[in-house]
C-alpha cells in the first residue's frame, strides 16, 4: 500500500489544464475490466493522454515520452456513474434550502471522485442559478465530477417529496398548464431530464400526484424532447407511470413483485430501472451497526457530526426498529428481487443510489454498496459494473464514457484485485483518473 499511496499523492496535484498538455500515462500489466461485460483482458496496457484514452489492451504500444506505471495485479476499470444522486441537500446531519451552495456541492463532487464515481446524475431539487453554471463548469472539466441532473423538479401540493426545498427548488403546480409551464422553464434552463416525484411516501402524505399533472408532464416534456424520470415506490404507481408514458423509473417497485405486464411494458418501450438498492439498505444498516459500516472504507466518507450521530446509542435505537425500519427492510427485500427478474428479462437497468437526497446516504459509499447490493439481488460482478459504467452512461445518451476504449473520456477507477471474480475488490481503491487527472483514494484510519 505504501507504493499505492505515493504515486498517488504524487499526481494529485495536477490539474485538468496541465493534464491535456501533460505526456501519455501508461498503466501496465494491468487488468482491464472494460465495461462491456466481456471477460477482463489479463496483463494489458491502457494508455491514457490528456482528458481521452489511447489505447487499450494486449500488445499495446507504449509512447517513448509516456510515463509509464507498473500496475501488476490491478484492475482498471471504467469510472463509475451514477443515474440518480442528489446535491446540496444538507449539511452534517441537517438537511435545508440553505445548504444549497457551491462550496458544498464541490464538496460532495470531490468526494464521490475519491470513491471512483466520476459522473454524477443530480436528480432533482437544484437551485438553477447555482447548478446551471455548476453543470456547465463540470462539462469543461473544471469541477471534481461531471455533472448532469435535473434543475427543479416537479412535486405536489401538500404532497411528495416530503422535503425541506426552497420555492425555487421544486415546482409543486396544482394544474396541468402550470405543470406544462414548469417543464417549459426547466427546458429553457437546460435541464438534462424532468423529474416527478409521484407516491405518498407509505401513506404519510395526503395525497399523491394527480393523474392529469403526470401526463401534461410527459406530453409536454416530449414536445421539448426532454425524458421523464418518476419517482416511485409501489407497483401501482410504476404501472401508472409507464402507462402515462414516461421514460425511466428512478426507483425500484418495492411492494410487490414485477408483474410480467410491466416487465414487457419496461422491455417493449426500452424504459430505464434505476433500482436505487441503497436507499432502503441506508435507513437501517448504520444504526444496526452492519459489518460494512465499520469499515475504514466506509468510516472515511462520513463527517464528524454525522459519526456522532450513528455511534449514538439512543440514535441506534431510535432506528433500528418500528415501522419505518420494517418497511426499509421489506422494502430492500422485494428491491432486490424485482431487480433480479427485469435484468433477466432484458430491461434496460441503470445505476444510482439516491445518495446525497439524506445524510445517512453517503456520497460515494453508497455507490460501492450498490454495487455488492447489486451482485447480493443475483446479478454477477461483471454485470453489475457493466450496470454501473457503460449502462449507467447509456441511461444519459451519453457516448463518451462507460467504457474502456481508444478515444473514450480518460475516467478510470483503478482498484488493488479483481471485482469481476469478487465486487468487494472495487473498494480497494488505488487511485482515479477523472478526464486524465489521477486522485487519491479516500484516506483509511487505521
């Protein structure tokens, strides 16, 4: 690990400019997991120069003037992307209109690049004169991760999401033209999808999202060549969605079991299943005190407010059982099966987390429990980080990244083993490359 940490501290400081002027990079003898889902390409060669891959595989030729590092035992594979997290939606252990600024997305960016997630998908609840020029800065380079998302999103009136948003956040219209005058500012503003947020939350709001707002959402967002994103938890409302004619399930069904209409509907339409696995593992897993939340890999994404928070007995107790820690597990349960059923049946299957919407949802953490969550649901290591790279990239039209090859964006995640025999070894982070620049790994305490 020492040989790890120096090189990596070692070019940590170069920057996006120096890096597209700076020579090659060569990674050798190094595994490479592509992102395709093929079998990995033992004792390869990735070049890498300025913000764009080389080169890639057996055979490769390395340049004269390339800085050569010897990865022998490593893996390299495509950065991951995330199809649905949240920004600036808290700080420490409060979430709050006020914490959405700048320095704490930059923050939370800088955080989800440590743990290999290079592009970010902010689904939902941004402040635009904030993130729009966030967005635009992340496109050129300049910010930690790329970063994509939808600029308010589209709520109910005394309904869903159940959050604490400013009224420049969130639209909450209460009829179908203030609904289509939502999706037409959100166009105007560049948003890279529409979101609406649909359930009641298990009954504890009063009323879910009116049928007639839903589809002046989609129709309107169609005439604006944007996609829907829904947010949902039942099969009823997933069933809903899909048939008011929207384009990804944010969420997974976590009620009931799929049924084969909808599966086919998923499949025939070519709609997005973001299953967000970690959402309902989250609620629950740090207050029980689950073997994943004691690792150093875990421990060192978490601020010190909320450390104390879930090493507080009485927070533990408060959490680990009742109602809402039942349904969390129950929840989970029929996630993963449902997750199991659309992937092999051949539904387009996206990658995200919802991290960053609460604390308790680690930016970067909980992409790498999504991951082993992912392999747990059925799915084999390959084909979850083909889920998590070159699916997830895909969901966002996206042709740049996700994969491991010659002209493709230089955003690779190099880990110690090899994830494709066993997911855990994703968490072994070596080092990421984001478009070139190489960024150490989360700092483990000992």
């Amino acid at each position: 690990m020492r040989r790890m940490f120096f090189i990596t501290t070692a070019l940590f400081m170069i920057t996006p400019a120096l890096a597209a002027s700076a020579p090659p990079v060569a990674l050798t003898h190094v595994r490479i997991v592509d992102g395709t889902g093929a079998p990995p390409i033992e004792d390869a060669t990735l070049v890498m120069q300025g913000d764009h891959i080389l080169a890639v595989g057996k055979d490769v030729a390395i340049p004269k003037d390339a800085k050569v590092l010897d990865r022998s035992g490593d893996t390299a594979l495509p950065g991951i992307i995330s199809d649905h997290s949240h920004v600036g939606q808290y700080e420490g252990v409060t979430t709050g209109s006020q914490f959405y600024t700048r320095a704490n997305i930059m923050a939370a960016l800088g955080q989800y690049r440590r743990y290999g997630v290079t592009t970010v998908t902010a689904l939902g609840n941004n402040v635009p004169d904030v993130f729009d020029p966030l967005r635009k800065e992340a496109h050129a380079g300049k910010t930690p991760a790329d970063l994509f998302g939808v600029d308010q999103g589209i709520g109910v009136p005394n309904g869903a999401p159940p959050v604490n948003v400013a009224p420049n956040q969130l639209f909450r219209p209460k009829t179908a033209n203030e609904a289509r005058e939502a999706v037409d500012t959100m166009a105007d503003e560049g948003t890279d999808l529409v979101k609406i947020w649909v359930d009641d939350f298990d009954g504890t709001l009063p009323v879910k999202m009116n049928p007639d707002i839903i589809a002046a959402v989609v129709e309107e967002s169609h005439k604006r060549k944007l996609r829907v994103a829904a947010h949902i938890h039942d099969l009823e409302d997933a069933q809903h969605v899909v048939a008011a004619g929207v384009d990804i399930l944010a969420h997974g069904v976590r009620d009931k079991p799929v049924t084969p209409e909808l599966v086919a509907a998923l499949k025939s339409r070519g709609i997005w299943y973001i299953a967000t696995l970690q959402l309902d593992e989250a609620t629950t897993a740090w207050a029980d005190r689950a073997p994943w939340t004691q690792t150093p890999f875990a421990i060192a994404g978490l601020s010190s407010p909320l450390q104390k928070q879930i090493n507080d007995p009485a927070w533990q107790a408060q959490h680990k059982a009742g109602k809402q820690a039942d349904f969390a597990h129950s929840s989970l349960e029929m996630n993963l099966q449902n997750l199991k059923t659309l992937h092999d049946a051949g539904v387009k299957i996206g990658f995200g987390t919802d991290s960053g919407a609460t604390p308790l949802r680690v930016p970067g953490v909980a992409e790498h429990r999504e991951l082993a969550l992912t392999v747990q649901a059925g799915l084999a290591p390959l084909q979850t980080i083909h889920v998590a790279t070159q699916n997830a990239a895909d969901l966002l039209n996206l042709s740049d990244r996700g994969v491991l090859a010659p002209g493709k964006r230089a955003d690779v995640l190099v880990v110690a083993g090899n994830p494709a025999a066993n997911i855990a070894n994703a968490d072994k982070i070596i080092e990421t490359w984001e478009n070139g620049v190489a960024i150490s790994p989360p700092v483990l305490q000992k």
